[in-house]
C-alpha cells in the first residue's frame, strides 16, 4: 500500500467503525422498546462514582484489587504516558499513580491482576501492522505514587497481526486474548508458560464472541469469562469458552472496560471519556431468563450454562448477518473510495 493510500485507510475505518456502531445501538434500542418487561431487559446497574482527573480521557483497561479494598486500577490508550492509576471506586479519586519503566508502550488497551501482579496488554494495533505487541507485568502497586520496572512478554500471531483489546485467563490460568473484529472477535490462547525471551504466540479456542470486542474479565472463582463491547456483553464458561448468555449493557459515551468485584456478584464498566462514570452491573452465575441480579455486590449462585439464541439476543443469528452484511458493504465502499483517491 503506498504512503497516500495508507494516510486515507485510518479516517475512513473510522468511518466504517461509527456507522458500524451507531447501527447497532439502532438496533438494540429497538430491542428494548419491543421488550423491555420481558427477561431480556438490560441487567440491573447503577453509576457508583464519576472519576473527573483529566489525566484519564482515555481509559481503556479496567481491574479491581482483591487486597486493597474499594480500589481499582486503570490506564489510558495510546499516545498517553506509562502511568498506571489507582482510583478509589466509591468516589472516583485518583489515590495514586505508578510510573511504569522499562515499557515502550504504543497501544495500551486492557488491564487485569492475576497472581498478585498487575499485566498491562500493549495488544492495540488499529492498522494491523505492529510487530511489537506484548503483556507487561508488575507487582500490584496499590494506593500512593511510585514507579516500578516491568517484565516483558513478547506476543505475536501466527496469521499476522491482530487489534486486540481484551484480556482474561480461562478456568486453567491462561491468558485469552480476544481479537476486535468487524463481525465476530476470535479467542485465543496463550502458552500455559510465558517467555520473556521468544515470542508467545496464542492459538485459537472456542467459538467466535462478539464483535468489536474493547474488554474482557474474568470471574473471581473462575467459572467465567465476560466479554464486552460498546453496547452488550457475552458471558462465557471459563473451562470451554461456550456461550452461556449475552446481556445488553447499560448505555455509555465509549463503553471500552469491564472488571469483576471480588465478591463475583458484580463488575464494574467504564468508558472512554472526560469526567467518565463507574457503573457496577450486577451479575448472577444463572441461566438466561433468570430475574436480573442486583447491582449491589452479592456472592454468586451456582452456575447453570446455557448457549440458546435467545430473542433479543446480540450473539443471534439475523444480528450477526445483518451487521456482517453491513461491515462488508461498507468496507468495499472505503475500497472503491480510497483507490479513487489514489488514482486521483
């Protein structure tokens, strides 16, 4: 692709990305004016604390602490500095920051504590074209400000780059990675034993999830896995990575994270945007169809899977064609565009 063509590929995916999604915000809308007293309403939620620091207008990972209470953690996207930030979840307060070294962070997307450290996925890549993809770690810093050095994990994919934005580990402890795609995102998997010297390169597992995916966690006793996108998530049983249920998500400007609470009785989501609200969506290890948890943090019951299409569902049939249908025909319209502009 030569330079002029490269400089008009990004604004027009851009394009192709908003209309994307505003068709289906379109979409779920009409869903719930249809239902919205049937079992497929939005789960119950609530907006516990608005974070106004305008140092974080781009949040894009999200992760609670397991032993410091009321306290999370979050970075911002690319172009921004290798900070991590600790906020305190009933107020929104910035209570410390961890200047991280020893990074060359391009596109930081997704954020997630695992076995006492916190790992930072540099995962972004819009254009497809990075060769320097990688999982950062640190021990968790806590409330306070301070810096820590990074350990490094190279990834990298054997049918070439990947946009990534999601990170969770499976009912085994390792790492998924969930690709963000036009119209359905891929599950990968990574080395049960990462390196730090030689790329870690992720295999495909389970079925394709949702499309346009921005973030992924997974549940405290690790039965499931979340995954999210602007308007809905997809729950998934850890162990196989099968859809148990999708649940439309409560409505916001950039929705881009999802963390679980300790208890498991709920997660908190975030969005993109300055000041941006933590809103706790309450969840239940039961089946689709069940009353909808409360959004007060409340231990799970056990689990039940269940994989149906059903009405109102994202994941269903005519949603995925129709929005495959769309994402296509306007791709191939970018297409004819840009190589217009080139022959111009």
């Amino acid at each position: 692709m030569n330079p002029r063509r490269r400089r008009l590929l990004f604004p027009a995916l851009l394009v192709v990305l908003i209309l994307v999604a505003a068709v289906v915000s379109f979409t779920r809308d009409a869903d719930a004016a249809v239902g919205a007293d049937d079992e497929d309403s939005p789960v119950d939620s609530r907006v516990v604390s608005t974070v106004t620091d305008s140092r974080i207008a781009e949040s894009s990972g999200l992760a609670v602490s397991t032993v410091h209470d009321d306290l999370a953690y979050t970075i911002n996207d690319s172009g921004n500095a290798d900070v991590v930030f600790a906020v305190r979840v009933s107020t929104g307060e910035v209570v410390g920051t961890t200047t991280v070294t020893g990074t060359a962070w391009q596109d930081t997307e997704a954020l997630m504590l695992h076995d006492g450290r916190l790992w930072v996925a540099d995962v972004g890549d819009n254009l497809a074209q990075r060769k320097d993809t990688a999982l950062y770690a640190i021990d968790e810093p806590g409330p306070g400000d301070g810096s820590a050095r990074s350990t490094r994990y190279p990834v990298g994919y054997s049918d070439g780059p990947a946009d990534v934005e999601s990170l969770a580990v499976d009912a085994d402890g390792r790492f998924l990675l969930v690709t963000k795609e036009l119209l359905a995102g891929r599950i990968l998997r990574l080395p049960a034993d990462l390196s730090t010297d030689e790329t870690n390169v992720p295999e495909p597992v389970g079925e394709p999830t949702l499309l346009m995916a921005t973030d992924a966690s997974t549940s405290p006793d690790g039965r499931f896995v979340v995954v999210r996108n602007y308007i809905a998530a997809a729950v998934l049983d850890a162990t196989d990575l099968s859809l148990v249920r999708s649940e439309a998500l409560p409505d916001q400007p950039q929705g881009e994270t999802v963390a679980f609470e300790p208890s498991g009785g709920s997660y908190l989501i975030g969005s993109e945007g300055s000041p941006w609200e933590l809103v706790r969506v309450g969840f239940s290890a039961g089946e689709a169809g069940q009353a909808a948890p409360s959004a007060t943090p409340t231990p799970s019951a056990s689990p039940s899977a269940t994989a149906a299409d059903q009405p109102g569902e994202i994941g269903r049939p005519w949603f995925v064609v129709v929005s495959g249908g769309l994402a296509v025909l306007l791709l191939a319209l970018v297409g004819v565009w840009i190589t217009r502009k080139d022959d111009d």
